[in-house]
C-alpha cells in the first residue's frame, strides 16, 4: 500500500530543507509585527 518512492522523496527533501528558526528571521518578521500591531490599533480606535 505504501509507495517507497514516496516516502524516499520526502525523507531526502526533509534532510535537506532546514526551516528557518524565528530568531533567524530578524527584520521582516519585526515589520510583520509591527504592521500587525499597528492594524490592531487602528481597529481599536475606530
């Protein structure tokens, strides 16, 4: 049932994929939040 090409693909592209961890993310997450924050403001007060 189940396909070992498969499974081999994705074993391979886990190995050779490494997320990035959130403190590697530095500025563009910071706009991000900062953008978020921002629209949660402004919804607030209006």
């Amino acid at each position: 049932m189940t396909n070992p090409r498969f499974i081999t693909s994705v074993t391979n592209a886990a190995q050779k994929d490494v997320p990035q961890m959130p403190w590697a993310r530095g500025t563009r997450r910071a706009t991000m939040i900062a953008r978020r924050k921002t629209a949660a403001e402004t919804r607030q007060s209006a």
